[in-house]
C-alpha cells in the first residue's frame, strides 16, 4: 500500500479557493438585524484639551442616533489597558499614570485620538454625525520628535509626570570599558529604523452585539488574538470572561497590529451595552494611517570595539525608542535589547534603550516587533566594521560568528539561543547566490562607469539575522473525530493569513490518518476553541503545532484502543503506520480513521472504552527559539537618479522542519517584500508639530509587485528541541533579514564613492543626495 | 466556613430573565444579510399524484425569486432518512420502499405533504406565491383510517407493497394460553389513545446560509437533537459531517416532534446550496398541525387473565399503531409493547403490536413516546379487573406489584427495571391524598344525588406508571475553566425549556467550586459541543448529567494537582471539600477555583502540569433506567352536562434525587397538563377521506391554567445504580402517569351507573352520552 506523508508536501492551501473567490467573511460583511453603525470623532490636534462637545449640530444629521462623549461613556468602560515592560533589567521611567479611556476624557495625545462616538443608521450618517460635532479643542504644547521629547524643556504628555519616559532598559555584561580602551579601532553608527504603519489589506472592524443566553457580547472584530480582545473587554467592562464571545472572522492581514485590544473595540462594546443595538465601525484608511498602532520607530547609536582583524570585541548602544502617545506595548523596544549580538559572538556588552512618549500615534508590535531594529543594526554595523577595516563582509561576519559547537549558546543580553549554524546558512546563501560572480561583476560596473558608461553601480548586501520566537505561555488544541471520521480541529492560535489552517490539515492527516481535504481547522472565536492566545511573533507552529501534535497523540491513543478492540488484538499489538491502524507485521489488515470513529460513537464498544473520539491539549513550550537565516541582495544602484532596483535575492532561511513548504515560501515572499519596503520605500512621517503627513495610500508608498525581483528561497533545517515538530517560525523571518540585505546592498554599490550609511527609506532623492554629498564632500 | 450545597437547593432558573423579558432568540427572530423566504405548496389532498406544475404565475408574484419542484431539487439531496423498527423480535412487515423526498417527487401521501416551495424577497410574498403556483392534481383512493387502512382492499399508500404495514412488533413469553384456560375471568377492554399534536409555543424554524470557512452550510432549527440533524443532512447532501454546523438557538418546546429531520430542513439546505442566499422559513400554526409528526394514535385490545383475588396471570394484547403516511419514527410503538406489563409482575404475556401505514401526517415521538399508551392501557385494564371483580383498584394494584425486593427485575417482554418501590409511591399517594376521605366523599354525592341534589358525582382515579428512560449511546460534556475561573460548560444535550442550564449550573457549583451565577451552559451547536445526541427521552440529567459529572472529576483532578503545586502539599494530602482546594484537615488554608484558574493559565506551573483547566467526557450509561409513581386524581363529573372538573391532583413522582426541586416542579406541573389534556381535550381528528378536521387551535383544544387545578407534587427517591447521579428523568413522566389518572377518576365516577369505559378524550359530549347511554342500557 503506497503512503505519502503529507509532512513536508508541496499541498495548495485550503484557504485559497475561498479568499480568491471572494467567499471570505470579513467583519465589515457582516449585518445583524437592527445594527447601526458608529463613527468616531478624532483629534485633529496632536495634543489638546477637550473642551465643550456640542452634539446638537450632529442629532440633527438625518439617521443619527446619538452622540457619545468620553465623559458620557465613563462608568461604563475603565481606562484602557496597558502591557508594562516585564523584561527591563532596570526600569527607570517614571511610569506617569497615563489615562486613556476609549473615548478619551479632558485630554487627547495625538492626531485621531477618538473624542466622541456618533451612532447612525448608516456609515455615511455616522460620518457627516462625526463631522457635524463641534468640540472647543483647546490645544497644548506638542512634542512629534522622540529625542526631542526627552529634553528637559519637552512639553510632557502625562500630567504629574517629570518626564516623558516610560522606562529604559539596560544590560551591561563582561568588560566594556576594557574592550573599548583595548580595540584596535571603534566602529561607530548611528541608524534610524524609521516609523512604519501595518497596512493590512483588511483595516480594523468591529461589530458587537448583546448576547442574551450568557446576559453578555459578542464582539467580531478584525484580531490577531480572539482571547486577549476577550480578556481585556471583561476587566475594562467589568464583566466575565465566558460573558463575552470574540470572534476574528476572516482576517485581511495583521501583521502584529490587530494584536491588542484598541479603544474603538472597547468603545462598540460598550456602546452597544448602553444602547441595546448591533454596533458596526469598519477603519477607513486615514483611521488606520492615523488610530492603528505603528511599528519601529527607534533610533540607535552603535559602537564596536574591533580588532585588526575585525572582530567584536564589545558593543556599546544607546537606543531611544518611540512609544508614542501610549505605553500599547512597551515591552517591545525590550526585544530589541535582547536579540543586540545577533549571531554574534559579542563577549561584553553595554546596552540602554530609552523608550519615550511622542505626540503621535501608539507604537507597537509590527512584523518582527523589536528584533528587525535589532538585526537592522548589527547587521550595518558588521558592514561598517568591514568597510572601515577594508574587509569582506562576509570574513568580517564569519569571524564573529557564534559557531555551531556553541549552542545552547547564552549571549551576554539573556537569551539562549537553541540551536544553530550561521555560516552553513551563509555558505548557502553564497553559493546560491554565486557571490564571487556578482562581486566580479560590481567591479566591471564600476569600470564601466570610469569609462563613461551610464550603467547602474551594483551593490551586494548581506545579512545574516537570528530571531526569537515561540512565545508562550502557552497554546491549545482541540481535535475532534466525528462520527464520520473527517476531523476539526479547535486551535487557540488565530490565523488571518498564515495559512494555518492547510498546516494543521496536513499534520492531522499524516499523524492520525484523516482524510487532507476534509479537516476543518476552527480559531479566532473563543467559544469554539480552548482558552488561546492567538497568532504573532512566529508562534503559530511552534507553540500551537505543539499543542495540535499533543492533542493528535492523544486522540490516536484512542483510535488504538478502539481499533485493538475491532481487531481483537492486544492493545500493544496495534501500531498506527502509513495511515492506518493495523496489528504489527499485518498493515494490510488495518483500519482507517473511518471505521475506527463509526465504532468510537457507536454502541459497541467495550466497557472499558468510552464513547467519543476527540481530545484536547496544551502545549506550554519549555524556552524560546531561535530561526536563523542569512540574505544576499544585488541591487542596482542609479547615482544621477537615485533609483534603487532590486535585481536579485537569496532567502535562505532556518525555521527549522517545513511541513508546508510552499506556505513557508508564501511567508518568505511576504517577509521579503515588506522588509524590503522598510529599506526602500515606507515611512510614517509627522511634521514637527505632530500632524501626520503620511495618513494615506498617496502618501505612504506600500512596494508592489514590479517593485521587487524574484526570490530565490532556500533553507537549511537545523531543528529546535525545544517542541515536538523541531519548528522554529518563519512568519517574521525574511522581514527581518532583508532590510538589512538591502541597506546594505546600496550602501555596497556607493561604498567606492565614500558612502558610509543611508537612513531608510532609501528613496531616490536621499540615495541622490547621499551620492551628491560623497561625491562633493571627496 | 458555611457551605450549602447547591445540589437539591431552591434555585431560581439561570434561563428565565432572558426568556421571560422576551430577549429570548429564536430561528424566526434571526435574519441574515441577503436573506429570502420560503413558503412552500403543500398537498390539499390525502393521496395524489402530482400532475404538471405551473409556476408560471407564482413568478410574476412581484417579489417571487424562484419556485422549485420535488424534480427540480432532486439530484441534490437523497430521500427522507427513517429510522426502521430495531427492537422488533418479529418484523413481519412488508416495508415497503417508500419514497419521500424533501420537496415530493410523483407523489403525496397526506394532506400538507410539499410539492414546491416558492422562495421571495418576504415572507408575505413567498406566501403570495405559494398560493398562485397551479398543480394538475391526480387525486387517488386514501386511507385515513388505522384499522381500515390494514383490510385487504385497503388503499396502498407505497407502489409493490403487498399491504400497508411497517412492521409487527410481537412478544410471548410464559403460559399465556394455560394462565388464560384456567383464569377464574378475562377482563378485555378496547381503548384508543387518540392522536395528538406538539404544539410547541414556537412551532418549527429554519434558517440556511452557506458557509464559505467549510464550503458547507450553517442551518438554524428549531430542533431538540442538532446533532442528528447534521448526521442526517449530511448523508443527504452528500456532504461531510463537520461541513454542516447546525445550530439550535433558544427552541420555544419540542415535546418530542423536533428530534428528527423534516423535509423543510433539507429543503432549505438544498435550496441554499443552489440558490446561494440565505433562507428562512416559520411555520405556520395550519403547517403545524398538517407536517408537523403526530404522537400516539393506537388502538388497543387488551385481555387480562385474573385470579378470583385479582391477581393477573396473563395478559394478551392486540395493538394497532398507526405511523400516518411515512416510518419517520416507527420504533416508537414497539416502546408501548416494552412497556407492556407496567409496574405489575405478570408472567406471561402475548403481545402484538401491528404498525400501519395510513393517508395523515406521519405520527413519531410525542412527550412519553410508546410508554404513555402502555402505561394508560395497563392502568385502564387494573381499573377494569378491580370493576368487575367489585375490588378497590388500590388492593388490585398491590397485589399485582413487582415487589421492591425482586429489583433488578426481568419483565417478560424483555426491559430490565433497574429499581423501584412501587407501593411506596402508592401510599404516599394515597397518605398525601387522603384517599379514605375522598372514598367517602364520593359516597356523600352519590347519597345527596340519590336524595334528589344536583351536586356533581366524584370520582377518584388512581394510576401507577413506570417508563423507560435513559437511552444512549451516550452523551458528552466539556467542562472549561476560563482564566477567570468562570466556568463553561458545552453539552451534547440540547434543552428547549428544560431548564438544563440552571441544573448543570448546580452541579458544576457543586463539584467544582464554581460561581453558579457564573456558569454558562452552552449547547445545541454542533461545533461547539461534543457530539451529542439531544435532548428526549427524559435522558438530559441521566445521561447528560453523567457526563457532565465526569468531565467535572477530571477537571477537579487537575485543579488538585494545581492547588497541591501551590500549597506546596502533597496531591493526595489536597481534597476539595465545601467548594474550596485545601490540605486536609485544615479547610480554612484552602484555595479557590478562581485562584486555581489564575494559576493554570499562568507561567507559574510545574513541569509536569500542562496549562489549562478543562476537559471532555463521555458518558455510557450501561443500562436503561425506570422512574416511576403514582398519581392520584379526583374529578367532579355532572352527568347532566357530561362536564368534568378536575378537583385535586396528587403527583407522586420518582425520579431519582431532585439536583434541582423547582425545574423538577415544573417539568411535573407541565407533564401533568399535558396529559390530562389527553385525557380530556386534544384530538387530532381526520374524516374518513383523510382531510385534516383539526387544522387550528379553534379545532385543536389545548388546555388552560383554568382548566387544571393545583396540583400536589410529591416524591419518593429510588436512585438508580445506572448513572453517577442516580438520576432517572422527569421530563415524561408526568404525561404518562396523568393520562389514566384522569379516565379511572372519570369512569370512576360514573361506575355506579355501569359505564366501563369512555374513549379519550372526555369531551362532556361523550361523558355525557356514556352516562344516557350506561342509564338508558341499564
């Protein structure tokens, strides 16, 4: 009997037939009878008194029904509620007591902080309701610029506050001062990781409704983490927990920011406590550019002390990271402290990073949250060690490589990194790349152009990058055999793109013998599925396939039983093998899931068994992991113009065993073209008074698809112990890996030139420029 | 620290603010985005072949989408599924080949039977609709009526049969034809338990729409057993089991007729899988009481061989059952013939019970479902032997009891009675009713009527029931701790009035600690429970409750080895005493499931502790189980008017220990309406064409408060060994004990006047007949 394993197939995601036909299910589908719709009244200051609200303009408006203020609103909902840094060695903030109800009370803190909430019934009378409310905004001192916001003369954002910082985190390990007096020479840089928005296709939405069978909400909303939306809604409401049913329907995208519960969420939820009716609120575009919550938003000073041969001896950062107006995720700046050596045999280690209040919107998890800056740094620095020491980047990084006999490898920062081999994943990227060829070639470029020749300078770019992921605490899994034998499973991850849902149908299908093409995967709905916490930082396989593989044995477990007893054998007798369950040495004799789960709901069935053929389990993964991966871009570099073009890449990425392969390449490509886009393209820009510049679609540039080339994507498999399928996460990987690869590709291509460091977004009037002043200041 | 069990405790319903304030939710109160109705054509005569069909001006109804013939829908969805006759020892039926579509193809077998359903923008239009598509009707010879329906020149209701039988459910066991020969009498009596009618507060709803996550559908009904119904759709659409997810919102009654699937339910299935859109159909009351199952409709003849003592040796009975125009349940009287000899030790029995088709509404489970007739058939014939051998019916009964000591108990025709104290229930009967005062009272009125007074004549009434319950395969629970410490509960059960919310809300308070204000019940959706099978058959709390009372116990485990891990003791030395996790010996150091809860979601956990707090369980029951009682009733009957009052009712009920007295309560208050009301004033009537007489509740006569009195309601408590609970169900028995209770007070009262017997239900017309009739022989 011929048996593929479905583990590591090349299967089509099951999703896809009903995304690309248009069978998706979004929030914003969706009606319920008597439902109105809700508009919010935003801050166009970027920080201001509220003053009077004159509503009476607004109920005027055909179709409004009411206008609802912060002050209105109060009893009903408490502030919002705020992750702290849980990571800081040394927490220094001062902490203020920030207040922020979902519709703020006496004062906003950047442009589209929600001041009050108009209900109509429709979106367009919601809107002209909104833009008929009349506030006396009594506007404040603003601060939009982080380092700014740290001076001593800085407007402050929280009242009773001494300044604005939230906390700084600090490490400092093994002799510093000795390393740098001692270096052959210092290697200084200092990087922007510029401010960007997630821009999902799919904005944010939310729908609620009472339910009256638990006297509580439901609550559909565009999310990341059905559970932690749940969590928070019942202590901000008051309520309990199993009152309130959060649903992620299907999920346009979210990229770490649907993660957290928003303001508009808690809002419609309390709003339609108040009212009785089905709330609805779908983003428009300028609400997310304005209200959702961006990412980056650091800058860094770097320092290496090196030797001759260009190795780091020790590495000195002063970080100061934007939160904005809000402390959403304070913690993630943290991260990047924690992943500063990168793959990076770094012995000492000084490191403070500085996380400060602005006047703009929240800064929190995107894509990676917290290790991108932090391979994006290390990862120029290693280009300016090699560029000041006229060495290779790639024997600069092989010197300092943490080597494979090293690991479980503890870095100077914390973590222990569980397994690895950087310079196999290197080698590959070279040979792959043909990296020798392409360097031969920059150089008949470069000849060229001293001819005469108008042809575009050629850049190669490495970067080599080592994330953390697998967070816990913990994931669920329920899987149930019906009657029929074709399987759900109940997973407390919340897929909205990953693709999860093919992954999980594979593992089912290969561990338990079901039928691919007929496991339904369940999520994003807390009534369906064990106590979650949804999908982000890479977690989905590694922490959430860990609990699927637990919950499978368990059910197995079962089959065997059953089976055993169809079969008359003992219980140790009976092996599960190629899809079937069969006494040892006979699989032709074998069951398949079918027959076993028709006996398991029947009555014949011994006593000692009882009925029913599913199970659920949790999976609390013992330490974090760490994916590596090293990247190889030849971009094209025009000097007269500016114009970067991306010729080449080669993803080779270690998230250790593929069982989708062609969803692992889907994660790469996505990965790649926003990483990219960071290097080239994006940016959230404020003026410096705090008003938003960049609040649209014209003026925040997302890559397409003629803007990158064709990806090469290549793996090595260095599994993980650390949980039952050796998966390591590949969601955030390639994002942070090629924005490095890409800087450093076009500060490559200009290095001849006197070129030491572009700041991001390497757009071609800075790309210009930067040539301009080489060219002038040599 | 005061403690009080919430098991046996006075509790209000969890259910009632939401279904009294009318924020209940039923399938007609939804609507979904796009939605259209369905009315559909249904047959005005009893047996027709269906001629052409012209839609032609149903379509130029203004709102009218499409209208779909049996012919157009049939290669989407299978023939109607029934279920055979299991039990049978001897099925002789012919059985045939019936074929009944969803939307009936060639032909109709009864009147309200489908032959097109109309889908339209509204419901009125849809209506509109239905009432302008023109069939060529061929009407053929019916028959409507159970014994004709079997003589040889009968009318076939199915092609190739050779008669119109189902199937012929017979036992014999012991000397019948011995104990008969040598009995000192044989009391026969006829009597016909008439057919009946649901009538449910809500009748049935259901509502279709694709669901794209599956490729498969949602459907809402109004349904007792969503489960089943998933099974069933999915055969019939060719679908996989957990494609279809069927929800049963807040049901407004079941009482038996919204178990199994309904031609509306698949058609709308069908309909939407073609059509695309949503779609909703209510019945109307006329739908009702023309296509919704009716209950009972048997005749009897039964024969009791007695000793001059009144003791019965033998009983013969020759029964008709009639299952109306399909086999939608016809197992159901072969129950009656289970159920045969009642709460008395007969040894030998010859039973016969013969189920016929005929031109109605096909005739399925109705509160009691088999037991109810058995138990009125045995009940009447007590009566009958204590009249002619001028016995009290009391003594008649106690010398034919199955004595407490012969428990377990074999009863010839085959059940197992689990336990029971019969006489006990008796006596306290007749103790709570004063049955010596009652007995003279009734001398009294017979004196002051002799004397000339117009006083009413009274009548006592005694019946003593046992019924079966229990019935498996099995049931499900999952028990899920939130983080919070609220608990859900997910069960496979799917109460539509039971009030199963509130008692498993005991029980779980109970045995784990828990909040039960707290404690959400959550039940009939496939997807979010278990498999399950429903609620009927009086099997919630037995079957049901066992389950639930096993997930609670692994569930109390794991929050032991929880609170062990945070008292720092041993896990044997932590019991759960008084609702509270502590060291035995010392329960004021105890821990809260709240704590616990905390704890279990959290980091802090031992290695070998998964996270979470929830588990799945099953349960078997490994038998069938026999709750009894006896009632005692006492009417007054003008014999001038034929007018019966029922005076004063005394329900003694066992069913095991009472988790919750005032549900119990209640299902006794409402049982007992609904069978005096067979006793006195529902009758489905039919002419001898087979067109429906009954169609409304102008015709239909339910009863009312004034109609009843207050009724007493006692207990004994025989637990039995079959489940953790020792619960054996309340649901029916009321119905099953009330029915005779009433026709022996009536024919009680009247006895001294030589009237035997009078058919149900005692309409004064007939009681009044009886009496000229009784006078006018006499």
């Amino acid at each position: 009997m011929a048996y593929a394993s479905l583990i590591g197939a090349e299967v089509r995601r099951r999703e896809d037939p009903r995304l690309i036909s248009g069978a998706g299910r979004y929030v914003g589908d969706m009606s319920l009878p008597g439902m109105q719709h809700v508009a919010f009244v935003r801050s166009p200051y970027p920080h201001a008194r509220i003053g009077a609200i004159d509503s009476s303009a607004a109920l005027r408006v055909p179709g409004v029904t009411a206008v609802v203020t912060g002050e209105d609103l109060r009893d009903a909902c408490t502030e919002m509620l705020f992750e702290g840094s849980e990571g800081s060695d040394v927490a220094e903030g001062e902490s203020p007591k920030y207040s922020h109800y979902p519709i703020s009370v006496g004062k906003v803190r950047h442009v589209g902080e929600i001041a009050a909430a108009v209900i109509a019934v429709s979106p367009a009378a919601a809107a002209d309701g909104a833009a008929a409310v009349v506030i006396d905004w009594q506007p404040l001192p603003a601060v939009a610029d982080m380092e700014q916001a740290l001076r001593p003369d800085a407007p402050l954002l929280f009242e009773g506050a001494k300044n604005n910082i939230d906390h700084v985190w600090k490490r400092k390990r093994g002799d510093v001062e000795d390393a740098f007096a001692n270096a052959h020479r210092v290697v200084k840089l200092r990087m922007v990781s510029q401010r960007l928005s997630g821009v999902p296709m799919e904005g944010r939405a939310v729908l609620t409704a009472l339910d009256p069978m638990t006297e509580g909400l439901t609550v559909w909303t565009s999310t990341q983490a059905a559970h932690w939306i749940r969590r928070d809604l019942a202590k901000m409401l008051g309520m309990a927990e199993n009152q309130i049913r959060v649903i992620a329907p299907d999920v346009g995208g979210g990229f770490g920011v649907k993660i957290g519960v928003y303001p508009e969420e808690a809002a419609l939820a309390a709003l339609t406590r108040r009212m009785g009716m089905p709330l609805r609120w779908v983003e428009t575009r300028l609400e997310h550019m304005q209200a959702t919550t961006h990412g980056r938003a650091q800058i860094a000073d770097y320092e290496a002390a090196v030797t001759a041969d260009g190795v780091v001896t020790a590495l000195r950062a002063r970080v100061v990271a934007d939160l904005g107006a809000y402390p959403v995720s304070a913690g993630i700046p943290d991260l990047t402290g924690m992943m500063a050596v990168g793959v990076y045999r770094i012995p000492a280690v000084d490191y403070e990073i500085t996380c400060v209040y602005t006047n703009t919107t929240p800064v929190a998890a995107y894509r990676g949250a917290g290790r991108p800056e932090a391979a994006y740094y290390i990862e120029r620095l290693m280009d300016a060690v090699a560029y000041e020491l006229h060495l290779d980047p790639v024997e600069v990084r092989r010197r300092n490589f943490i080597p494979p006999d090293a690991f479980p490898y503890k870095t100077p920062v914390g973590p222990i990194y569980d397994s690895g081999d950087y310079d196999k994943a290197l080698s590959k990227a070279l040979e792959v790349g043909r990296y020798a060829d392409w360097r031969a070639e920059q150089q008949q470029r470069l000849a060229a152009r001293a001819a005469g020749e108008r042809v575009p300078l050629l850049g190669v770019g490495i970067a080599c990058y080592v994330e953390m992921c697998g967070f816990g605490p913990y994931e669920s899994a329920h899987v149930r055999v019906e009657p029929s034998g074709t399987v759900t499973v109940m997973t407390g991850i919340s897929p909205h793109g990953q693709g999860s849902a093919t992954t999980f149908a594979q593992i089912v299908a290969d561990q338990l013998g079901a039928d691919f093409e007929k496991v339904i995967v369940r999520s994003g709905d807390t009534a369906l599925t064990p106590m979650g916490n949804g999908t982000m930082g890479s977690r989905s396989l590694a922490v959430g396939g860990g609990a699927l593989v637990r919950a499978i044995a368990r059910v197995r477990e079962k089959a065997r039983r059953i089976a055993a007893h169809m079969l008359e054998a003992a219980l140790d007798d009976v092996v599960f093998d190629d899809g079937r369950y069969h006494v040892k040495g006979a699989p032709d004799s074998g069951l398949t899931l079918v027959q076993i789960a028709e006996r398991a709901y029947s009555d014949d069935l011994p006593d000692d068994v009882d009925p029913g053929l599913e199970a659920t389990d949790f999976f609390k993964p013992p330490a974090l992991i760490y994916p590596f991966g090293a990247h190889l871009a030849v971009v094209e570099v025009d000097p007269d113009t500016g114009i970067v073009t991306v010729r080449d890449y080669v993803s080779v990425d270690d998230c250790g065993p593929r069982i989708s392969p062609l969803i692992v390449a889907g994660q790469v490509h996505g990965g790649l073209a926003q990483g990219i886009a960071q290097a080239l393209f994006e940016e959230v820009v404020y003026d410096e008074n705090g008003q938003l510049l960049s609040g649209s679609l014209m003026d925040y540039t997302l890559p397409r698809a003629d803007d990158l080339p064709a990806f090469v994507v290549e793996q090595t498999v260095t599994p993980t112990p650390h949980n039952p399928l050796g998966a390591k996460g590949i969601g955030e990987a390639a994002t942070i890996g090629s924005t490095p690869a890409i800087v450093n590709a076009v500060v490559d291509a200009l290095k001849h030139l006197g070129v030491r460091h572009i700041d991001m977004p390497l757009r071609p009037e800075k790309v210009w420029r930067a040539c301009r002043q080489a060219q002038d200041g040599a």
